[in-house]
C-alpha cells in the first residue's frame, strides 16, 4: 500500500513454522524489490524443501503494487495462495514475498482448514520478518562541540533522528538519518539547542527502512 511518505514492506528474511492436524507449515517470508528477486526465494525454498508436498506462495512487487502474484500449487483452489495474498494486502506491504511450504500429515484439513492454516501461516511469517516503513530519507554528519554533547545527546533522543555512528575526535561527529518530512523541523530545534554551532551537512537522500512503531518519536516533535 502505498503512503505519501513512503511505502511499508519487511525489514528482513524470516521464517517461522505452523503445525495443524499433523501437517507441518514452513512459513518464509522476504522482501523482494523485483519479480525476478520474488522467483528466485520461491525457487529457493522450492529447492531447499524438494521434498515438500506443495510451495503455495504470494508476492506484491511495486510501490503501488503493480504486479500480484499467487499460487495454490495444486492444493484446491482458492484455499492457499488467495488467503495469503488478503493477508499481505491486508498488511498492506509490498516488495515482499512470502511462500508456505506444507508437508501433508495424512489428516486432510478440508477447505475451510486450509484457508485458516495458509493465511494463519502466511500472518506469522509477515509478523517474523517485521513490517517497515520505507521512507524518503537523509543522511546526514553534524559537528558537536564537547561542552554541548550531552544537551544534543538529549534532544537526539526525543527527535524522530536514527544514529547510525558516533565519533569522539576534536569533537563529536554524529552520522544519521532523519526522514525527510521531519529534515526541516529537526534541523531547526537542534539550531536552536546549540545556538547553530552544531549544524548537520546532509551527504544523500535515499529510501530506508523505519520501523512503523517510530511514531512515538514523532509526537515529541
């Protein structure tokens, strides 16, 4: 689903497991930034897990989800790659694939039991890999004098800001990431904590992964 700051996604490659009336359910999920990434997983876990029953699967490729994928891989239709693809619409995260591998248990689950167990697996897997927010962001390295380090320190702390290195030399120079829709507000109250002898030279403008709790920050802004 796409957002006016970015777009959600995984923040990495998990797996987990469901089992239900003897049939085992590996459940892995990933984010995938093209359809040939997306092959290439289902091919993975196809040759990883040769031996399995069926590799039902689903995969949203696209910012705006412009291209969806799904299979049952020869369980009924409709009970396997449907249902996982409402849950990851549902999640609303695209650039991710995720494949539900089943070893059959010799108890058959009906259609109903299939549906449940497909999405119910489907839902672990997303949860496993964790869901991020794919932001437009800055990075950017900030000079701080000594005497004002714990004071940046501080306000670092409650600003919506990602820290991803510190060095102590003749001063302290700070490297992070700030999304761009807070750049402005960031940049301007640590001016005004440091009486502007601390100000940020931004180096690159990407998109990164936030996570989607980062909310906390933000209200303190």
């Amino acid at each position: 689903m796409s957002r006016a700051d970015g777009y959600l996604t995984l923040l990495k490659a998990a797996q987990d497991e469901y089992i239900v009336q003897k049939s085992r359910f590996l459940c892995d999920a990933a984010p995938c930034e093209t359809e040939e990434e997306a092959l290439a997983f289902l091919q993975d876990k196809r040759t990883r897990y040769r031996d399995a029953t069926h590799h039902c699967y689903a995969y949203v490729i696209g910012q705006n989800a412009g291209v969806m994928r799904f299979s049952d891989d020869g369980e009924p239709s409709g009970t396997a790659g449907m249902p996982m693809m409402d849950v990851v619409r549902r999640k609303g995260v695209v650039n991710c694939c995720v494949v539900v591998t089943r070893y059959f248990g010799g108890v058959l689950l009906g259609a109903g039991g299939l549906v449940r167990a497909y999405a119910h697996s489907c839902a672990l897997a997303l949860e496993k890999a964790g869901i991020a927010l794919m932001a437009d962001t800055w990075k950017g390295m900030m000079s701080v004098p000594y005497p004002m380090w714990d004071k940046v320190q501080y306000q670092l702390g409650l600003l919506p800001v990602r820290v991803t290195d510190t060095a102590f030399g003749a001063d302290v120079e700070v490297t992070l990431e700030v999304r761009t829709r807070d750049r402005d507000r960031v940049e301007q109250q640590l001016s005004e904590q440091t009486n502007s002898q601390a100000e940020i030279l931004w180096l690159a403008n990407t998109f990164e992964p936030w996570p989607t709790d980062n909310n906390e920050k933000e209200s303190n802004v």
